[in-house]
C-alpha cells in the first residue's frame, strides 16, 4: 500500500451516532473509471436520427465534463450482423472480401464522446459475429486468425478513418472464451501495432478467473477481469486474487426512473467495497430503441423520438455525476476499513483520491432494499437495511494545505419528493479537521476538494410526441450510402443505403447479410427483417417498392410486407410474395427453415422478373386483410385475429440481398377517427377501478391513463389520484387521494412491481398487509380487486393477476404478446 507524503488524513465516525471509526492515509486501487455501454444491440439507433441540435445535447449530458454524467469510458458493440438485444449492428466485413467503415453509428458515439472529453477511454466488445468467421461453424474461434485479424481490422479502421484509439478491446459477449484465442490475439495485437490496446476477458461471469489461476501465461495476456452484473453476496475469491483489475464490464440493466437510479448509485459504491471492483459500465449508455423491443429505457436517458427531438434526462444521469464530476480515472481508493466501507446503521461509501495532489472525494450511500435492487442479480436476504445516520470526520493532521470547507452535493431516490444533485452548502472542515454530515435514507452524498461540478442544463427539449408521424415516407433517396434510413430498426439482418445496380443515381435499401451470423442471442430462425413505427398499431398499410435480385436462389425467393409485428417477427401478419409469382398471407414472418407459423390465404400471380421493382401492399383493419401488387388486389376480406399489435416491417425470405427503394405507411378504417369517450364523466375520489377494452392504434383514453412511480404509488393520471385497495370490503380498488409515507393507508397505494420488467412483460403488482401479499387482479367481466396470493388457484381463462406496462399510452395490460385465451387487451381503467 502507498502512502502520500503531501496528504495523510483520517476519518473517525463517531460511535455515539453509530458510524465506523476510520483511519485513511492508504491508497490501494487505482480507479478505471465509470462508463456507459452503446450496443449490445441495436441501442442508439434513433440517436443518429435526431435533429443535430438534440443530438448533440443529449451527447453533451452524457459526457462533456463537469455538465452531466461527465462519463469516463464509453464502451461501444462491434457489429456483427445478428440480432443482440434490441436490434442487429452492421459489421464491418459482411463477408471475408468485404470492408466499410461507414457503417453504422458506434463510430459517431466514440468520436463525439471523444470530442468532449479526450480523455474518455473506449472499449469495443462483439456481441456476434458474421457466418465467414466461424468457416461454416457457430464458433468464432475455430481459426483464431481470421477473428484476430477481423478484430484488428476494427482497431484499423477506427485509427485511419476517426482518428480513434481503442484502450480495451473484448472477446465475445458473455459467451464461452478460448484461451488458445486469447494468448493469440494478444500476439497479433502486439504485431500489428497495437500493443497498448489491453484485452478484457472474458465480459461474463467468474469462470474466467478461474481459467487465469489455472494458466499463468493466460494471465499474463489480459489486463482486465471483465465480469457482468456481480452479486453483493459470496463471491469467488480467484477474481479478487489475481492482482488484476476487475470491473462490472456490464450492469444496471434497470429502468432509468429513481429505482434504477439508486441501484446504480448503490453499486457504484458496494461494487469496490465487496468486491475490490474499480470500474462499472452500465448497459445502456441512451435508450434509442422503440418501446417494443426489449429492456425499454433500461439506460441512463432515453432519446426514442428523432420524429419530435424530445428526449428525458434520467434521474440516472445524476446517480453518475456523484462520482465522475469529482473523480479522474487513475485516483486511486483507499482501503476498506481505512476511508471505504460499510456504515453501521447500513449504506456504503469511498473514498477516492488523487495520488499527485491533495484532492479527494468521498460518496457515501444509503439506499434502501426497496429501492436499491438491480434487475439482476437478487439482493442478500439482510441486504440494504439502512436509516439516516450523523457522521463525523477527521482529517489527521500532518499534511499540508488542509481543506477548510468540502464542495457537498445531495441526491435522493427514494423519497416521495426526490433530490437530484443539489448543491447544498459547503461541509466546513474545523481546524482540527473535523467535520460532519448527517446521511438520510435514500441519500447519495458526495464531499470532495473539487469545486468545479455542476448541474448542467439545455433549454427544455421540444413537447414529447409518442406517436410515430403517419403518413410516413421514407427518406432512402436522402440518406448517406452504407447507413439506414431514417425510422428504419434492424431486427435480424442489416439494411443498408447504396446506389442501385442498374447504373442510375438512385439509392435503395439493400439487405446485406448473406448467410447465418455466429449469434450471441438465440438461434436466429427469422428471414432479415427492419421494422419501424408504434407497438400498438393495429389498422395501418404499407406499402413498399421492392425488388429481388438476379440470382437469388432457395426454394421460396421473395419480399414481404407486414403489419403487426412484434420484435421477433412471431406475430402479426405477412404478405409475401416470390419470383415465382405464388404470394401468401402468413402469421409472423418468414422463417428461414421453412416452418412458418400460420398460413392465411395463398395464390398466384404472373412470375416476377429479377431485379425489377414491384409496388407491394398490405392492410390490415380490425379482423380483415387486403393485399395488392402493383395496385391490383391479390386479397380481399382474408380473416386474421383482431388482438395483435405491433410494427410495420419490411424483410426478405431468405439471406439474399433484397432491395426496396420506396416504403410508405398510413392509417386505414375507422377507428383512427374515433372521439368516442368511455368515461361520462371524470375520475374522482371513490372511483371504482374496472377493465375494459384497450385502445387501438397507440391512441390514449383517459380512463386508461397511469403513471407508475418509483415509489409503487399507481397514479391515474388525469386526476391525479391514487389507486387504493381496500382490504376489508373483498379487495375492491378505487381512487383515492394519494398519501404520504407514514399515513397508516400508505401500504394499500403501494403497488411493488419489478420495476425493471413491468414494460416487457407480465409482471404482478402487489401489495403487503404484514406477512399476506396481495395481487392485484382484473376479470373479462370488468372487475378489479385484489387477491391474497395464498389463496386457491382461479380460471386463468377469465381472469389474470399478471399486467404489462405500455409507456406510449400509458396503459396497464393484460398482455404483452397476443394470448389468445383472453381475447383482445384488456386495460386498468377509472371512470366515474
């Protein structure tokens, strides 16, 4: 352990008020820094779509010093043409004679985060990787001369074209490592002129660790231990024993109210006193994804409307300012038990300092059970028991220029009314060095000799419009060649701008995957598909110009159009047509062993030729299809079901390179036009809550209106009351007016979800009355109660105690997916 020569302090808690006593003046770690996480997939897709003003707001608030999160490490997926969570990531080598830098927009994420801080460092990691490298098998390693040479041409065409150093470089996202690859990348690095690019291994669990204890010289080639989501309970000691840093490579992963805000604020603390861990990335860096996909806003601010520029700054943001805003990555900590640890009445703090001078920072931390947990992993039983504490500190004497006074900043995310990174005053430190703060429950408390941070503010970004713009037309003819055009999500596959192959200045989106990528995800049996639009449409057309490619073989080459579609392309309905001229109306999409869900219709037309382009078009409203090629009706009236909802899509049947150069989309029938309200008169105090049928089209009903706050109170928005059940009359649920802690009806308002999960899909809300849980439940008929979870089992036919959040609409549902056993959504509703 070092010592400073210039700064020996010492903190002592006294033991009256239940605190530590605490002798600093060792510094151990160094510390790496704190980072967010683009990809990992698809994650700042609708970032690049914003207006430059807001894009470059929204990138400022993420990593401009002394402004927002001031990140320090920006961590970005390497594309590898496969879906990897929320979209697919175009690589840089499609196949082995192939090679674009333009590609995608994880280079303008490292560039502009570059540019406000060059300091940041930045760390690629693949989640998947194209079918070439793996020479006709799932696994990347099997030459690990092509992978290494695949991942240094990454490293190349970052340095060349952006300008960019890459400090960390990855293996294959929590998925098995060779160490045989390992070793070799190493080798390969160091001969192609990257010898200061240090590798992370392996971004999953511990098993890494014991691989590294086992082989020295797999050891001696990695500089980092790269572990995801590490749990605050017993933990494998080769991690901590390998004298090599260890970081949460990933984390977080929760929704970005103030519930996911205190979990990353506890972890960023816990992580390096149980763990001896000296950085932390959280996935996800921006949630630029639609609502629809998975982990909806599970990120530090969420930007999903390029079509309106408004974008939300999460309570996230500011969790992270406590550290990075007062913090440079190479302080270093100070021991546990010596400036780090635990506090007796609960809560973690650190203490980080800089080894060149006499500045340091301490963040202490007493984030409740309730609302400290991270989706993943679970909590120990006894974990984060805490309650406010008076803590008094001594700074030892025998150093020079002592602080008088320590800059003080305030967050709290768990009370009712939340504090988001206030400067209070100043922590005066005595002349003997002493000083005190008094921690509350739900506090993040930062002290430090930095003067310089702030909470920094952009005018307020334009009104929120959760509606996707109808009409749409898309913009491929304006887009820059190898990038998508605008609205346009990759799920499987990657659709890219070029020129057309007849010779012309026209541009067309083009498929580009030509055989089965190495998949991190799940095996990956959809054709390509690029979806855009609202989750909750139901009664849209599209309709596109499209066109197959000369060449094209496999036993059903053809273009499909859809509606209704959900992420993974099982839902909804399909038109397709093939070369041959046989078209069909399928459930879902295509999938690429043939095995599609369900057929609706089928028939002919004249067989098509290669490479001309074909106006397509389907429509879907209520419970009819129709369907048309070039403005001829190829279906009337086909009967699908009415309940499902999802995207507009466009995709291949195959792994070939598809084209369309035109899509537009619309509304059709009626109900778009409806102002039909369901509540005769406004909610008020006493209101019965009953289910009804959910809106269609993403449209909103005020009945249908909730706020979920991270406190678990349920508010019905439009009122601004409380749902409230009442034990003692059969669990009937009503509004009511909405309490404070402490008021002895609090515990019927508080409706605990897993917050992280309740977005997408069915989770319970419930509610505890002592040692008896409470589910909230609705029934077909309309009736709304609750209902002791011990009792006996009911007619899940008729009736669910499980309900899905859509942010869009702000509605409670009965489903995520269509369930066919209940028939269309049923939602939460208030109504007098």
């Amino acid at each position: 352990m070092a010592s400073r020569g210039f700064l020996l302090f010492s903190m002592a808690a006294h033991v009256a008020f239940g605190a530590e006593s605490i002798d600093l003046g060792q510094l151990v770690q160094r510390f790496d820094g704190i980072g967010g996480l683009s990809g990992g997939g698809g994650t700042s897709r609708l970032l690049v779509d914003y207006p430059e003003q807001y894009k470059s707001e929204i990138m400022d608030y993420l990593f401009l010093p002394n402004f927002g999160a001031s990140l320090q490490i920006c961590k970005v997926e390497i594309g590898g043409d496969a879906q990897s969570t929320d979209g697919s990531e175009p690589s840089h080598m499609h196949s082995s004679d192939d090679l674009d830098f333009k590609r995608g927009y994880e280079w303008w994420i490292m560039k502009e985060a570059k540019r406000r801080n060059p300091n940041v460092k930045l760390y690629g990691l693949s989640w998947a990787f194209p079918g070439w490298i793996g020479n006709g098998t799932k696994n990347p390693f099997q030459n690990p001369s092509i992978l290494a040479n695949y991942t240094t041409q990454w490293l190349q065409g970052a340095r060349d074209v952006y300008g960019l150093e890459i400090d960390y470089i990855g293996l294959w996202n929590e998925r098995q490592y060779s160490a045989t690859y390992i070793k070799f990348l190493r080798k390969y690095l160091d001969d192609h002129d990257f010898k200061n690019t240090q590798i992370v291994a392996a971004d999953d669990n511990r098993f890494i660790c014991d691989g590294m204890k086992e082989d020295q010289s797999l050891a001696d080639t990695i500089s980092v231990v790269g572990l995801h989501y590490p749990y605050d309970g017993s933990y494998d000691h080769n991690c901590t024993s390998l004298g090599k840093p260890a970081w949460a490579s990933e984390e977080s992963s929760s929704y970005d109210d103030l519930n996911g805000a205190a979990c990353w604020a506890r972890v960023l603390s816990a992580h390096f006193v149980l763990h001896n861990i000296t950085a932390s990335i959280m996935w996800n860096l921006v949630g630029s994804y639609y609502y629809g996909t998975s982990w909806y806003a599970s990120s530090m601010m969420t930007a999903d409307q390029p079509w309106s520029g408004y974008y939300k700054v999460a309570p996230v943001i500011w969790a992270t300012a406590h550290y990075t805003q007062f913090t440079e990555i190479g302080w270093k900590f100070t021991a546990i038990g010596s400036g780090s640890g635990q506090l007796k009445t609960g809560g973690y703090y650190v203490t980080l300092a800089d080894p060149n001078s006499n500045n340091f920072t301490i963040v202490i931390e007493k984030i409740p059970r309730d609302h400290g947990l991270c989706v993943r992993p679970g909590l120990p039983p006894d974990e984060l028991n805490v309650t406010g504490e008076l803590v008094k500190f001594q700074i030892q004497k025998g150093y020079l220029n002592g602080p008088t006074k320590l800059s003080t900043w305030r967050s709290n995310f768990a009370k009712d009314k939340p504090i988001l990174f206030q400067k209070i005053n100043d922590t005066l430190v005595s002349d003997d060095g002493e000083f005190e703060i008094f921690v509350d429950w739900g506090d993040v408390v930062t002290l430090s000799t930095i003067q310089t941070a702030q909470k920094g503010m952009h005018p307020k970004p334009p009104v929120s419009k959760y509606e996707f713009p109808l009409p749409f037309e898309s913009n491929i003819q304006e887009t820059e060649p190898s990038k998508e055009a605008f609205g346009f999500a990759d799920q499987f596959g990657i659709f890219e701008v070029h020129p057309k192959q007849d010779g012309s200045d026209e541009l067309t989106m083009r498929q580009m995957v030509p055989e089965d990528p190495i998949t991190w995800w799940k095996s990956q049996n959809s054709a390509p598909v690029t979806m855009l639009g609202n989750l909750e449409w139901q009664d849209i057309e599209i309709e596109v110009s499209v066109s197959i490619p000369a060449g094209t073989s496999g036993q059903y080459p053809g273009a499909c159009v859809a509606t209704r579609s959900d992420q993974l392309w099982n839902q909804g309905v399909s038109l397709c047509v093939a070369l041959a001229g046989n078209w069909s109306l399928i459930r879902g999409g295509w999938k690429l062993n043939g095995r599609n869900i369900k057929t609706y219709a089928t028939g002919s037309i004249s067989s098509l030729t290669a490479g001309k382009y074909y106006k397509l078009k389907l429509v879907t409203v209520n419970d009819l299809a129709q369907g048309f090629f070039e403005d001829q009706q190829i279906l009337k009236d086909v009967e699908i079901p009415d309940i499902e909802v999802g995207f507009a899509a466009i995709g291949p049947t195959g792994e070939f390179p598809l084209e369309f150069d035109y899509a537009r989309i619309d509304r059709a029938g009626p109900s778009w036009n409806s102002t039909e309200k369901k509540c005769k008169s406004p909610a008020k105090v006493g209101s019965v809550l009953t289910t009804d049928a959910c809106t269609r089209n993403a449209r909103r009903d005020e009945g249908l209106m909730w706020e979920m706050r991270s406190n678990w109170q349920l508010v019905h928005t439009p009122s601004g009351l409380c749902a409230q059940a009442d034990l003692s009359s059969g669990g009937q649920v009503h509004l009511s007016e909405c309490v404070s802690r402490g008021d002895d009806v609090r515990k019927n308002q508080e409706f605990r979800n897993a917050y992280a999960l309740v977005r997408q899909k069915l989770a319970q809300l419930t509610l505890q009355d002592g040692s008896s849980i409470y589910s909230l439940q609705g029934t077909l008929s309309g009736s709304v109660f609750v209902r002791n979870n011990a009792s006996e089992e009911f007619n899940r036919d008729e009736q669910w105690d499980q309900w899905v959040y859509f942010p869009n609409t702000m509605q409670l549902r009965n489903q995520y997916t269509a369930d066919f056993n209940l028939g269309a959504p049923k939602c939460l509703r208030a109504c007098s």
